[in-house]
C-alpha cells in the first residue's frame, strides 16, 4: 500500500485525467468493433495496461484481456469487468467522433465502460492504495446473444487462472442524471430466450384461398393468441415479456404462401416461469396452428440467464457509491431491468452486483442510432472502480 494515500479515491482525484479519458472514449467510438471481432480494441487496452505496469493476458476467451495488478500482502482479492463490443446499426448521432465503420457503432456505451475501467487502472497502478489483487477483466462479445464473451471467458479458464472473491460490473442507463448510480439486490436484469415459429401452410391463388391453407391468416391468429400467455398464464405478481419482433411472409398481393414466419423476444425474472413460459409458448402454438390446418416448427433457444445480484456485494457497492457521491445520487432499490446481460454467467460462479450509472435524462435509448455515451460519466465511473477496489482490498 502507498502510504502516500491516506484517503480512498475522490472524484476530484480524477479530474486531471478528464481530457485523456474522453480522448480514449472518442477513439474507441470512432473505431468500433463487433463482437469477435475485437482485435484492436483488446489490443488498445492491453497496451494500456503494460504501459501503467499491470501484468496483463491476452487472447482469454477469444479476444478477451485481463489485466492483474497485486500490492502488499493482502490475501484477498477481487474482479471488475467492462465490456468492448459495438453493434450492427448505421451511426445517426452526428458527432464529431462519430464511428468511422460503416454500419457499425458503440450503440450501449461499451467504449465508456471500457475507457472508464482504463481510468481506473491508470489511478490504481498510480496510488497502489490497496493490499491485495485485483483483476480488470475486459470483455468481448457481450451483444453476441448467444456463445458470449462471458461463456468463452469462464470457459477458458477465468476464475481458474484469475481467482476473485468477487465480481462487478456497470452498466450506462439512459432516461435517469448522468452519475447516478443504481442498485438492485436479487434478480436485476432479465433471462433472455427465443422462439423462431415457421408456420407451413399450402400455397395458392389468392381468388381461390378455399383450395390453400393460409399461413398468413394463421400468423395473425397467433400473434394475437400469444399476447395471452404473460395475461392469462402467468402469475400477475411476476414480470415476463413476450415481444413479437419479426413477422414474415409472402411475396406477392395475389399469391398465398407455403409459410410465415415469426420471431419472439421472450423474458422473465424466474426460473418457474421461464419454463412456463417455453411450455404455454409451445402448447398454444402447436394446438392454434393445427386447428387452421397447418403445421409448425418451433426453434426455442434459452439466451442469458437472470442476473442476480447477491446482497452483500450489493449493499457494499452502494456504500462505496453514497461515500463518492453522496446519498442524493444513489437510488436502492432499483429495478428490476428487463433487459439482458451475460454478466449474469458471472454470478453463477461468483458472488457480486451489476450496477447502472444514469446516462442523461434526455439520452437516447441504447441499442438506438442516435445513442452517444456521456463523457461526464468517464471520471465518475473510473473514481468510482478505484475507490471500491481500494475499499475491497482496504
């Protein structure tokens, strides 16, 4: 420990690196990269962590880093992830640093989760105010859906060759005060399955629909039969979503087609009804289509699982919030957020908490093309990482 710092981490402390992290944060933003595909992303970082001295591993996971920075002779030790993938969606933000990429852009702000842990690692490696370890795990392919960054990491070993008590890890919130920090103890953030439905009916001339067997006419009888899932067979105490997002079909006014297809987005909060959800989803879909005539094939796949945080990792990441910044810009209890993250195989595995930082009351949602992450939360998010490592390992 660096007996020259006697205090925990402030968010003045940080004001100094204001302009080299939003230098960091445009870079990023203007140069994304998609899941997978994170070549020169990890590499940035990486580099970045050598040159403040932390022992860093490439390539875990895929493109996954992870940087280990130990001081004193503390035993303990602790982990926090930040995620580094962009999305598919044209840029519409008309910023100066807008992406450079066609068609892709940091649409969710992982280039400001990733700069603010960057921050972090440069305040740690420079006060070392702790005794113990700490890993900064960087992640890929969070927006994957499926085979995600996380999986690879843990699969790759992360917890065997990194060992951590605990875990955590923040996300942007658009719609609450930039730097304000949300918790939720418990389930916080939502399973995320889908269902692919291919309707096959039999093909015709649209003036003569009796000789055919709509797949149209049956889709729409669906669509609407399926809204009664959550409504009529789930407990109205607990939360689940069933969106229709894709629905598929025809290429001609005057021609019935063999088949229609629809793609359902479904989330839950609860294992029991997770699976009540696949099972009501598939029964009603099975026995609706067949009394039209037609036939079915449903392709239902389970996404991330629920993000649980559990209490005490909870209630100590609030507290190192309140200390930074105050009671007034700490909302508990939050939540829960229907969406998904796959730092929820993380807490299978470990204890710890997933947080939100508010992203501006008039931010543009994430996931939409006019998204921009809010440079005043760079310092904020990197003071607030050092201060928990520094309170963890106190």
């Amino acid at each position: 420990m660096n007996t020259r710092y006697t205090t925990h981490c402030k968010l003045t402390d940080l004001l100094d690196a204001a302009d080299s992290l939003r230098e960091t944060r445009h870079q990023l933003h203007r140069n994304p990269e998609l899941s997978f595909r994170e070549s020169a992303t990890a590499e940035l970082v990486a580099t970045r962590l050598e040159s403040w001295g932390w022992t860093v591993t490439r390539h875990v996971g895929g493109h996954g880093v992870v940087g280990t920075l130990r001081t004193g002779d503390g035993k303990r030790s602790v982990a926090i992830r930040a995620d580094m993938d962009a999305l598919p969606i044209v840029e519409e933000s008309g910023k100066p640093w807008a992406s450079c990429v066609p068609g892709v852009m940091h649409a969710c702000g992982h280039d400001g989760h990733t700069t603010m842990l960057l921050g972090a690692a440069q305040q740690l490696a420079k006060t070392r105010n702790f005794s113990g370890t700490v890993h900064l795990v960087f992640q890929p392919a969070e927006e994957a859906g499926k085979d995600s960054g996380a999986q690879q990491m843990i699969d790759d070993g992360l917890f065997r060759r990194f060992p951590c008590e605990s875990i955590f890890g923040m996300h942007n919130h658009p719609g609450l005060p930039t730097g304000t920090f949300l918790f939720g103890a418990g389930p916080f953030m939502s399973a995320s399955d889908t269902a692919k439905i291919t309707i096959r009916g039999r093909g015709g001339h649209a003036a003569r629909p009796h000789l055919a067997v709509d797949p149209v006419v049956i889709a729409g009888s669906l669509i609407m039969a399926l809204q009664t899932v959550v409504s009529r067979n789930i407990d109205p105490t607990q939360t689940a979503i069933v969106t229709i997002g894709t629905v598929h079909a025809g290429t001609a006014a005057n021609v019935i087609p063999e088949s229609a297809t629809l793609e359902l987005s479904i989330r839950s909060f609860d294992e029991g009804v997770r699976a009540k959800l696949e099972q009501r989803i598939g029964e009603l879909v099975h026995a609706q289509v067949m009394s039209y005539g037609g036939s079915v094939e449903i392709e239902y796949e389970r996404g991330y699982p629920v993000v649980v945080n559990s209490a005490a990792e909870t209630e100590f990441a609030r507290q190192v919030a309140e200390e930074l910044v105050g009671p007034q810009r700490v909302v508990f209890p939050f939540g829960p957020v229907t969406g998904s993250e796959d730092f929820a195989y993380y807490l299978q595995h470990k204890p710890g908490c997933f947080l939100r930082l508010g992203n501006g009351e008039h931010s543009p949602m994430v996931h939409n093309a006019k998204y921009d992450f809010d440079d005043a939360n760079l310092t904020v998010g990197a003071a607030y990482w050092t201060r928990l490592v520094e309170r963890f390992l106190g």
